[in-house]
C-alpha cells in the first residue's frame, strides 16, 4: 500500500479543528488549508494508488490530466468561497463547506466505486447541512427535500455499482458505458446530481434557500463533480447530447418569468451544465476539452455571479427583482463585478465562456450535428438574455427601488475580484487553462469568423430584449411562484405518508403494545414449565394443522389445566441452550418494537 495523503483528508480533517479556533487566528487557518491541500496535490504524481482497503476490495486513489482539472478548480473554489465567507461567525456552516469541498475533490479523485460512492454520499450529507445553515423554515424544507431526491439518486448509485462488481468482480471507477442494468442505474444516480431533467427540481429548490455564503459553494461542487464522474464513464454516450440539450434550453424560459434572482442563477446554472453534458455526449476529444475547460470556467463566473446577487441580498436584505434596481449608485464595485461575471457567462469575447463553451459547439459543428449546433447557439443567446443581461438590468438598474445600501463588506469584494479576474484572464488567455486539459487539442478561439459571429449572436438577443422591453412584451418582474418539476414531489410526499406511513405507524403501535404488554406475561408462564409449555404449542399447532377431533380438543385442554404439573428434569446444556433462544427471541421482539 503506497503511503498517499489524498487532498480531501486537508479540508475534511481540517474541518475539525475549525470550533476551536477564534477571530483572526480562525480566518488564517481556514484561508490555509486551500493552500495545504493545493500543495498536497502538486506533491501528488500522476498514477494510481491503494490508499486502503474495505471487504477485500482496495479503495484507490486516481490523479491524471482529468481529475487534476477538477481538482484545481475545487481547491481555487474553496479558497475563493472561504475569502467571501470570513465575516461568517458560525463554524458550523464553514465546517460544513470544506467537509463538502473534501467530499467533492474525493469523488474526483476515486480511483475505485466504493471511494466515489463513500464520498458521493458524504458530499450530500454536507450540502444538507450547508443549506440548513441559513436556519429558517424555507431553508429547513427545502434541505429535506434535497435529502430525499437525493437519497433516491444515492440508492440507484449503490444498487448499480452492486450489480457491476457482481458483473465483473471489479470496483475499478473508469469507462463505464451504457451496456447493461447496472450502468443505466450508476447514470440514474449520476442524473440526479447533475440536475437532468425532470431530476433537476432540487437544484433550483434549495439552492437559492442557503445562506448568502452557503449557496457559492454550493454552485461550484454537486453538479460539477457528477459532470466528472459523466466525463470518466460515460463519453460518447449520445443519450447525453439529448439530455443536455433539454438542459441548455429549457430553463431559459423558466429563468425569463423568475423574480428571485438567485432562482433565475440555479435556472442559469442548469443551463451551462447542459453544454457540458452535450459535450461529453459528443465525446470527442475536442468536446470532451470543451465540457471540462467550461466546467472550470463556469465555477469562476457562477461563483462570482452568485456571490454579486449574494452580496445584495446581505445588504439589502433581498434578491428580488420587484424589490431591487438602482444599487449602481450605492454599490458600484459589486455591479462592476456582477457585469463582470455576466459578461463571462455571456461568452463575450475576452471573457471565460467565449473561450470555453465555443470548443462545445464548434465539435457540433465538426460533427455534423446542424440541429445540436443550431439549439446551442439558441441556449447561448438564451443565458444571455437572463443572466448577462436580466440580472444586472433588473438588481442595478432598472427602475430604482430607493434603496441605498452599503457597498458589500470587504472580503466579498476581495473574493469577487478573484474570480472576475480570473474570469477574464481565461478568456484573455486560454491557452493557460487549454494547457492542463486531458486531451492534447489544438485550437484556437479567437478567429475572425467566431468573433464575428458571437457579436452577432450577442447583439440580436439584446436588440430583442430592447424590443420586447421597449413594447412591454417582456414578461415584467413581478411577485409569484412558479411551478416546476419540484412541484410534484412536494405535493406527493404527504399524500404518500398518508397513505403508506400512517397504516404503517398504526399496524407498528399495534403490535408493540401488543408485544410490551404480552410478552412479559407470557414469559412468566413459559417459565413455570419450559418443556410443558413447548409441548401445549406443538399440540396446538398441531391440532390446527390437523383439524383434530373433540378428543385431541379435550386432550389440549387436559394439558392447559395441568400446567405447570411436574417439572421434568433437563441437563445443564439443554437448560442453557433454551434459555439462551428464549433470551434471543425476546430481544429480537423488544428491538422491533422500540
């Protein structure tokens, strides 16, 4: 067994340790361990490696090109989150954060399917307690239901890697592919993560109920990671082109009529998800690139446009856009970053996304795809419409609300001018991100023809958003609830306790109080004769299964009114033998009726 120190152990370990520090000596300590486990992985060759074992079977470790991308972009996440969080006093949510960043950087690093599924699980125990961490009611719900949908996932997960070690008597994590039940059930479990529709309702449920801090990390881990675990098994699989291209448009129109901005971001999230989904579909070595680079990109900009909204939503007190417009003038440097942000995932070129999410639907094209490459132009021109320009229009601009906050306090601006640097120096420069990408790909984004092209795409979806604003076609901000996919879960959870759990509780309450009060009793009389008492149930038994004459009826009866009658002498192995059955018995009966 090689001696390796994976990254995860830094934050899940280090986590711990988190309570007992204070004040500034805990804010240097949590900004630390991004830097440690950074250092750890570059420490790290590439190769595979057993860090352990469990039933036999070897629990690994796996770092190449793939897992080293997502890698980086989780510890450069967690450091960037950790900045925007440091005014949190709760060490509850923050050990909560970096318990989910380990869990996230040990899934991509699993080189076997019991260390994903291990930290898979852990990955959505922590997001729970992210969420809950904003302690109010809307939060309390939305984390149990992201419990449960995620449950389902988790189960479909174990059940499929179950029947693939009993397939193949290997738990090695690699190319998977859709041959057979269990991979269709591994990619079920991987579905719900990656939020593909209609398993994508607890995504824009519990995300925009976290707290302001909670809900950067939880952008950048869940949905990113399945889209890892997507990359290493399933590639080429073109059910994924289907599936992401449902994710890439969809939303958009769900994200138009939204008035909580942090919705219309989990909406918007679900989309670029979906190129990176259609991309791994592709399968390429080009799209394979893209979906990867734009996972990497996409971190940055979400992250940061969650965290400009967020940075409202501490200020003002709410992410609605009835509520919010004209913060310009208060909060300059937030809507700077924010425009930021909105320009990355706008694909505008010398911004992230132009760079990124271009290799996806230029490997379309490559392939020949016209309608694949035709509904991604749509879907691009679509997130720009409601995060590149919704968001900011409505939360700066727009009509003014009157509100004249605070700009945002100085660790989230700090932290959203990492990532909006970084946003542009990928989209500057690419070549830095292109260099750590698995596959050897020679590319280049910046042709005439693409920057023509984008501008174009760019200028027709604002000239229709001016247009439909100008003749008050857009749909206007206003106060209601939408109904999504979420709907149905919600609405069937208590119709299904009702009639499932409640017959249940009561067939349950029936048999413990008919246990607590009769087994005691019971047990008295056994006592007064074991091997009498044992004799009367083989003859009632007996004489059950028999039907039995007035005679055996009037034999049983002899036997119940002569009971306990004389005690026939046992040996001492007999005696104990008995006893120790009777003992099991009734801690099998008291167990089932706690």
């Amino acid at each position: 067994m090689t001696s390796i120190f994976p990254p995860a152990i830094v934050f899940i370990m280090g986590a711990l340790l988190i309570p007992f520090l204070k004040g500034r000596l805990k804010s240097v300590y949590m900004l630390i361990l991004p830097v440690v486990a950074f250092l750890v992985l570059r420490g790290i060759p590439e190769g595979n490696y057993v860090i352990g074992q469990i039933m036999d079977k070897d629990l690994s470790l796996r770092i190449d090109r793939l897992s080293l991308v997502f890698g980086y972009v989780f510890i450069l996440a967690t450091f960037i989150g950790i900045i925007y969080a440091l005014h949190v006093k709760e060490s509850g949510e923050h050990i909560a954060a970096f318990v989910y960043a380990g869990s996230g950087l040990g899934a991509v690093f699993s080189g076997d399917l019991i260390t994903l599924f291990i930290f898979w699980e852990l990955l959505t125990i922590s997001a729970l307690f992210i969420i809950w961490s904003n302690r109010t009611k809307a939060a309390q719900g939305a984390g149990f239901r992201y419990l449960l949908v995620h449950l389902f996932g988790g189960v479909s997960l174990l059940s499929g890697i179950i029947l693939r070690v009993v397939e193949t008597g290997s738990t090695d994590f690699g190319y998977i592919g859709l041959s057979g039940l269990s991979s269709y059930l591994i990619l079920l479990g991987v579905a719900v993560n990656v939020g593909i529709p209609p398993l994508h309702g607890w995504l824009v449920d519990s995300y925009p109920e976290a707290s302001v801090t909670g809900t950067v990390f939880l952008s950048a881990f869940t949905t990113k990671t399945a889209v890892y675990v997507l990359a290493r098994a399933f590639p080429g699989e073109e059910i994924l082109i289907i599936a992401g291209l449902v994710m890439a448009v969809f939303p958009i129109f769900f994200a138009v009529l939204e008035n909580d901005l942090r919705r219309v971001l989990s909406y918007s999230l679900i989309n670029q998800v979906g190129f990176m989904v259609v991309g791994i579909g592709i399968g390429i070595p080009l799209a394979i690139n893209g979906a990867v680079a734009h996972a990497f990109a996409d971190i940055l900009f979400k992250s940061l446009l969650f965290m400009g909204v967020g940075a409202v939503l501490y200020r003002t007190g709410t992410a609605k856009g009835t509520d919010l417009g004209g913060l310009y003038k208060s909060m300059p440097i937030t809507m700077i970053f924010t425009l930021i942000g909105a320009a990355s995932i706008s694909a505008l070129p010398l911004f992230s996304a132009f760079a990124t999410k271009s290799m996806i639907i230029t490997a379309s094209g490559h392939e020949g795809m016209t309608i694949v490459y035709f509904l991604l132009l749509f879907a691009a021109a679509g997130v720009f419409h409601h995060a590149g320009i919704k968001i900011p229009f409505f939360t700066f601009f727009a009509h003014d609300s009157g509100k004249r906050p605070k700009e945002a306090p100085l660790n989230m601006l700090v932290a959203m001018g990492i990532a909006a640097f970084l946003s542009i120096f990928i989209g500057v420069y690419p070549q830095a991100l292109y260099s750590i990408l698995p596959n050897m790909v020679d590319y280049v984004p910046y042709t005439a023809d693409h920057v023509i092209s984008q501008l174009l795409l760019l200028f027709g979806a604002f000239s229709a958003f001016a247009f439909l604003m100008y003749t008050r076609i857009y749909p206007p901000e206003k106060r209601s609830i939408n109904l999504d996919t979420d709907w149905f879960y919600r609405k069937a959870g208590p119709a299904v306790v009702s009639l499932i759990g409640v017959p249940f509780a009561r067939i349950y309450a029936f048999l413990s109080r008919t246990v607590l009060e009769t087994l005691p009793g019971f047990l008295a009389w056994f006592s007064r004769n074991p091997y009498g008492a044992m004799k009367i149930g083989a003859d009632i038994i007996l004489l059950s299964l028999s039907g039995g004459g007035k005679e055996a009826q009037k034999n049983l009866q002899k036997e119940k009114a002569a009971y306990p009658g004389t005690l026939k002498e046992w040996s001492v192995s007999t005696a104990v033998t008995i006893a120790l059955l009777i003992f099991a018995a009734y801690l099998i009966l008291f167990f089932f009726s706690q």
